[in-house]
C-alpha cells in the first residue's frame, strides 16, 4: 500500500519542499532549512500542514459515556468550544496513544472530535468501535481523517496571521485550548488555539476540499515536520512513537511525565492499574538534559551513569536551534531525574558528558 498525501501534497512541491514518510503519509520535513523555519516559529509565525493528524468524531446520546470510559481526562468538565489534552491506554495503563479531544457545538446531542496521531486512525476507530459494541452504547463513530485538512500556524504573530484571514472574528477572546467555528477566507473552519510548538498559536481545520484556499490566506512561513520536531523537543513535549509506544516504549502516563492527564475520579479502560502505580510511584521517568561535550543525542543512544553504567535510553534528541546546544528526552531511574544530575550519552559508543534538566528548555 503506497503512502498517504495530504490534500496540498503538489502545492508543497511545487514550493519546493523536500519529504518525508510519517506515520504511512508521505509530508514536506522542510522548504527553506529546518533551522530557518524554526526560527520563523520561535520570532513571527510559521504554517505547518499537519492534515496526517487522524480525527475521529463521536456522537449520540452515549458519546460522553464512550469519551469518558477510553480517554483518561474527565470528558464531562468540556463545555461546547472546550478542548483537552488526554492519553488513551489500555488495562495496564500503557499509553497506546495521546489525543486532544474537542466538544463541538451541541446538536441534538453532545458531540466530540478527538485527534490520534498520524496513523492511528484506522486503530482508534476500531478501538471505540469495538469497546462500544461491547459495552452496548448508543453513540455513532466516524472516521473522518480525509474529510478535515489541519494547519498549524505557530508563532508570537499568529494571532496575527489568523485574524488578517477571518476578519471580525475575535480569535483574540479564545483561551488556549479553546475552540470555535470561524470563517477563513469564506471556508467555514473550526478554530482551536492549540499546538505543539510552545508559542502562541492555532490548529486550523478546514474541508479537505478548501484545503489550498485556506492555506493560502494564512499569511505565514511554511514549515516542515523538521522543525515541528525540533521545536517540541525544545519543549519537551511527547511523540508518540518515539517517546512513548505501546511495543517499544510502553510507559504510563505517570513515567512520562503527563500524570496531569489523569482523572481518578472517572472511570476509564486502565485506571485500577494507574491508581496501582501512583500510590506506589514509578521506578522511571521521563526527564531532558543537555550535553556538556560536542555531539548530537539520537533517539535509541544508551544514557549511563557517571561510573559509566548503563541506566537508560535516548528517546528524542536533537542540536537546539534555539540554544545552539545539543538537548535530548529520555528515561532514567527516579534517583537520577534532579537537575545538574550528571550523567552521559553514548554517542556512537563514546561517553559524551551530560546534566539533567527540567523541561523546557527554554523559557
């Protein structure tokens, strides 16, 4: 089966952008240079094309009740126009994925759209499908990836940018994680200021078909997964895949560092084994740190101890274009996870001198 496109796959290539496979879609990683878009991001605003994100909607008379049950937040404190981060895991508590979940405006019933990951669409519609044939709930789920391109437009200008495409919408009044219907550029479009960046800024989902003409009125940088990914690092924010999977990396949300995701007080698939492990705390945790020696952390590179053994893995790791430093995410025991702990990375098997740090990393 050939990779997935985004509905401006030839529009990317016809500016230029080289690409990239991510999670089965084939997606611009850059046009200009990483750094340059970083930087875009961190001192105006960029555009990312992240139309790869999966969506799911949920509705009927029990879609509270399936939200509720398969995502760890509490559902039921969303109001219309109100987003939250959440995990979904399965009954060890493993985070199988993370997700923003939205409630839309109410129709006949309360209805929501949550957003897995690049990929996992197709595993998280039979996922609520499943759970809800077996639980025996009126709710309707849809897989509606291909029906909603997504833009992220990031930056300390984004209101900006945003506002210049959909006059007279006072995008300005949306707390973050806050949502509304906004017309762009005459495209109806659902407007959330959310992100993976750090810096102020709004997803933008629009009809697959209006694609081109929303992403053209947003007056921004274009920019590549490339430095999507080195900005969330600076931020010390999850990928899934990579610093969590459920095969490869299976952590709860506790281990990595997203326990404030959690509601015990609901009742949700993994929750007797997260309520388990928070009374006893975890052995693990996801920290960040910063190389004092020359060198680039990657994902997979062995974290060692001061007398050289070995305590833990490189998950994601990446030279800062912010700090000009090389910064990385990974695991270690507990008792390693204070700041100015010392530790090392093995980077291509030498010992490369490293501290703990609290992310961000930057401010």
């Amino acid at each position: 089966m050939g990779l997935r496109k985004p509905p401006l796959y030839d529009v990317h290539a016809d500016a230029g952008a080289t690409f990239t496979e991510f999670g089965g879609w084939d997606m611009p990683v850059e046009y200009d240079s990483i750094k340059a878009e970083h930087a875009a991001v961190r001192e105006s605003v960029g555009i990312f094309d992240v139309s790869h994100m999966s969506e799911i909607e949920v509705s009927g008379p029990d879609a509270t009740a399936l939200m509720q049950r398969l995502t760890t937040n509490d559902v039921t404190a969303l109001e219309p126009g109100d987003s939250q981060y959440s995990a979904i895991v399965n009954d060890e508590g493993v985070i199988v994925d993370d997700t923003v979940v939205y409630r839309l405006p109410d129709r006949d019933e309360r209805v929501y759209l949550f957003i897995p990951n690049a990929g996992h669409d197709e595993e998280m519609y039979d996922r609520w499908t499943a759970f809800r044939d077996e639980w025996g709930l009126d709710a309707a789920v849809e897989d509606v990836t291909e029906e909603w391109a997504m833009f992220a437009v990031q930056g300390p200008d984004a209101l900006d940018s945003v506002t210049d495409a959909a006059p007279g919408a006072a995008l300005g009044d949306l707390s973050k994680f806050q949502a509304a219907f906004v017309d762009v550029a005459g495209v109806e479009c659902w407007v959330a200021r959310t992100g993976y960046t750090g810096e102020d800024g709004f997803e933008v989902l629009c009809p697959w078909a209006d694609a081109e003409t929303v992403w053209s009125a947003l007056d921004a940088t274009p920019c590549g997964l490339g430095s999507r990914d080195t900005l969330r690092m600076e931020m010390g924010y999850l990928l899934s895949g990579q610093d969590f999977d459920p095969e490869t990396e299976p952590r709860t949300p506790y281990e990595a560092g997203i326990g404030f995701v959690v509601d015990l007080d609901t009742e949700f698939v993994g929750r007797d084994a997260l309520e388990r492990q928070r009374e006893a705390g975890v052995e693990e945790t996801f920290v960040g740190f910063t190389l004092l020696d020359r060198g680039v952390p990657r994902h997979g590179y062995d974290i060692a101890d001061a007398d050289g053994e070995v305590i833990g893995v490189v998950t994601s790791g990446t030279m800062s274009p912010t700090l000009s430093e090389p910064i990385g995410l990974g695991y270690v025991p507990v008792e390693y996870a204070d700041d100015e702990t010392e530790i090392s990375v093995l980077v291509r098997g030498r010992e490369k001198r490293a501290v703990i740090v609290t992310p961000p990393f930057i401010n």
